[in-house]
C-alpha cells in the first residue's frame, strides 16, 4: 500500500525509473503526487496580492505506475557487495 511519505520508483512515462516520496494522495481517483516527478508547468496571473508567472510543479500520477522501494531490503542488498 503506497502512503504519504513513503519512497516510490516510477514504472512508466516520461519519468520512468525515477524515484521520490509522496507528498499528496488521491484515494478516490487512484492517484499520487511524487515530490520532483511529473512535473508540470502552471502559468499564473498577476494579481494585488501575488506576482504571477510560470510555474513549476508536481502532478498526480496513477497509482498503478508507481512500485514501492523498500529501504531495508536495499540496505541489506549493499550491506552484502
């Protein structure tokens, strides 16, 4: 089960074999935010308050694109070369 916080690597996309933690979870629709992945531009507009521009930032990703990484099983894997 993939969680908020948790280590990912992307299986597919422009993406692929990339990995980073999950920032933001989409139960509903079956998607994930990954902290540097997928990411898009968002063109803002200027208003009293804020300046605007174009933007980086992440977008969701289906779930199923997405294989957890555990961490403990690496560890050991370069504890043993």
């Amino acid at each position: 089960m993939i969680k908020k916080g948790l280590k990912v690597r992307v299986l597919t996309g422009k993406d692929k074999k990339k990995e980073g933690e999950v920032i933001e979870i989409d139960r509903a629709n079956n998607r994930a935010k990954v902290k540097e992945i997928n990411m898009v531009k968002k063109h803002v507009k200027t208003t009293k308050e804020k300046k605007g521009g174009i933007f980086s930032k992440e977008s969701f990703i289906h779930i199923s694109n997405l294989i957890l990484i555990d961490e403990k099983a690496a560890k050991k894997k370069e504890a043993k070369k």
